[in-house]
C-alpha cells in the first residue's frame, strides 16, 4: 500500500470514530410539558418512572426547564432525606443542561423547601459504553419527556456511512 493512500486510511478512520463520538452523546429533557416541577400529588413516581426506561449512557446531558425552582445533584444520602444543605452541584438559572460525565447513579432533587418530599427528584443510573453492547432495549420516548432522536439509529446510519467511504478508498 503507498504512503498517501496508508495516510487516507488514517484520516478516515480518525474521522470516522470524530463523527461517532460526537453525535454519540444525547440530549434528554425533563418533563417534555410541564419541565421541571413538583409532580401531581398522584403521581410522585413520575421522573423515576420516566428514568428508568430510558438507558442514559456517559456523556449524555440532561437538560431540567423550570420556573422559581432549582436542580441539585446531591449523595445517595442527601437524596433520601431531602437534604439540600450541601450539593455538589446547584443550578437555578431556569435552564440548566446537566452532563453525565461518568457512569453510575446520579441523585438530583429540587432546592426549594418542600418540593423534594413531594417528588421532584430523580435517580438517573448511567450506563458504561460496554455494559450497552451486553444488553438489549431500547430508549424509549415516553412521558414526560421525549428524546430528540435515537442515537442508536443516527449511530448506525453513520457507521455504515463511514464504512462505505472507507470501502471506496480501498477498492478505488
Ligand atoms: C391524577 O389525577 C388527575 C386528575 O386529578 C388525572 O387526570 C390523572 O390521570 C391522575 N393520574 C394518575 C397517575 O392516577
Ligand atoms: C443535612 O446534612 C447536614 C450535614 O450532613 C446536617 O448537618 C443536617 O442536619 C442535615 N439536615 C437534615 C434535615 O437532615
Ligand atoms: C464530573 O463533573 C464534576 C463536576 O461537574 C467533577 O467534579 C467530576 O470530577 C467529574 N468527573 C469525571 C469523572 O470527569
């Protein structure tokens, strides 16, 4: 093989695996109509019901809208009792995105005095990328809040896209 055409592989592929990283990660929104806010009495359960079926993956950004209220990312501990005295992390500018950056459980629950016990908080569990290889399902676009888009398709659809161009290269 020459040097120039070794050279095109290598760009591809560093191209290729930059288009995948990039789109790899995913946006979800919080309680697609209402946002982020104090669930209905007879429905407290409603952001953890909504996180678990969805497969939040390392890298994807949660993105909480409200209005006079405030996200915390808060310990397991800290989760259970409502305690808002020492977040590790605080946001009350209306229009926080949250990035998941490792894998594992992340806690968030309201600020405001009172909300937490009524059901404005969530567990998001975050899956590594080789735990999502080993087990099936899919990300699902159910209340309150809808995914963008599935990036297990745009994944696909640009694997396969990056396949063929590389494929052209080496049957050119
Ligand atoms: C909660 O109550 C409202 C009306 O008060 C009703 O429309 C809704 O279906 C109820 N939700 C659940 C989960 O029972
Ligand atoms: C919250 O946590 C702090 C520090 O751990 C503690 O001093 C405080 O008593 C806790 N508050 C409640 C309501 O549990
Ligand atoms: C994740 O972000 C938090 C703050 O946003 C930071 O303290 C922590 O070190 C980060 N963890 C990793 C694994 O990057």
């Amino acid at each position: 093989m020459s040097s120039s055409k070794q050279m095109s592989l290598l760009l591809m592929t560093i191209l290729s695996s930059f288009l995948y990283l990039s789109v790899s990660s995913f946006e979800y929104e919080i309680g697609a109509n209402e946002g982020w806010v104090v669930p209905p009495a007879n429905d407290t359960r409603i952001y953890n019901d909504w996180a678990s079926e969805n497969r939040f993956q390392v890298d994807d950004t949660i993105r909480f809208k409200y209005r006079k209220d405030s996200v915390m990312e808060v310990s397991v501990e800290d989760y259970k009792k409502c305690n808002s005295s020492h977040p590790n992390f605080f946001s009350n500018t209306g229009n926080t995105v949250y990035h998941l950056n490792h894998s594992g459980y992340f806690y968030f629950m309201s600020g405001v005095s009172g909300h937490c016990e009524r059901g404005q908080r969530m567990i998001i569990k975050v899956i590594s990328s080789d735990q999502e290889t080993n087990s099936g399902g899919e990300k699902s676009s159910a209340s309150p809040s809808a995914p963008v888009l599935s990036s297990g398709v745009f994944k696909a659809l640009l694997s396969q896209l990056a396949m063929s161009y590389v494929a052209s290269y080496v049957f050119y």
